[in-house]
C-alpha cells in the first residue's frame, strides 16, 4: 500500500494517521487490523478495518465523533489534541472512553487482586492440613502437587468456558 499523504487529510485524520503510523518515534506502526480488533473487543462494536483504511487514504472524509473518539483511543491520542482539530465532541467522548477503560482496568485489577488473595488463603490452609496429616513427606509432596494440578484444571476450564486466554 502506498504511503499515505497525510497533507491531503482532515486534520483529525491526518493526526489519526500520525499516531498509528508513529510518525517521529521509534515504535513500531500499529496495524489497522490490530487496531479494528482492538477498538472492537473495547467498544463491543464491530469495527471494519476497511471501513478505517477508506478514510484513511482520503477516499471517504466522513466519520462520526465517536467512532472518531475510538480511533482516537485505539491510537492513544490525547484528547487536546483532538479537540485541536477542531472535533471537541470527539474530545469529549474520548475523554469519557478513556475514563470508562480506566475504570474497566481498576476494576479487573481489583478482581484479580481479590481471587488472587482468595486462592492463596486457601491453599495456605489446604497445605497446613496437608502437613498435618500423619504422612511421608513424599505423599504429602504428592497430595499438594494433586491439589495444584486441580487448581490448574480449574483455571483451564474457566479459559476455555469464558474464551479468556492469560496473555
């Protein structure tokens, strides 16, 4: 694909453009697949990547506020400097996109924090009573390996039930 002319672009996509492309870093481009996935798993709303690298190329210069606020989130654009272009309503809607995915993350963290803690505490107590049983050390070795091995079973079937994979 041919680079694209960001000069011939709506400031909003051309700043779009700059971001994902990361124009004057050393970083890697995002991909514009990458990208539609990723706004759509965040969004809950099916983004086309053609429906991206249409605009993109200057062949279609309308877009919406807020799929241009997605867009603008995927690439990790700062509101201000959408707002500078002109699109404020798209600004606004990034600025609550970006608190909505920040609250998502605090409360997934909290979470994890919680399961975490509630796993720990009781294989602490599932060790203690393993350690107190009037057994060899290699049984009770061999008991707390069956208990993890069925901890690991546990987690890998809410995976494949929830379709969730640890990255």
């Amino acid at each position: 694909m041919p680079a694209t002319r960001t000069g011939q672009l709506s400031p909003e996509m051309a700043l779009i453009t700059r971001y994902r492309k990361r124009e004057g870093t050393p970083e890697p481009e995002i991909g514009v697949r990458t990208l539609a996935r990723l706004i759509s798993d965040a969004s809950g709303h099916k983004f086309n990547e053609q429906f991206w690298r249409r605009r993109e190329a200057g062949l279609v210069t309308d877009i919406s506020d807020k799929d241009l606020a997605w867009w603008a989130w995927g690439v990790h654009v700062p509101p201000d400097e959408l707002a500078a272009t002109g699109r404020t309503a798209a600004a606004d809607i990034l600025r609550q996109i970006i608190a909505d995915q920040e609250a998502k993350s605090a409360a997934a963290e909290r979470a994890a924090t919680r399961a975490a803690t509630a796993i720990e505490g009781f294989l602490q107590e599932a060790y203690a009573e393993i350690d107190a049983l009037d057994a060899k050390p290699e049984e009770k070795a061999r008991m707390k390996r069956h208990l993890l091995d069925r901890a690991q079973q546990v987690v890998d079937r809410e995976q494949a039930t929830t379709g969730i994979e640890r990255r």
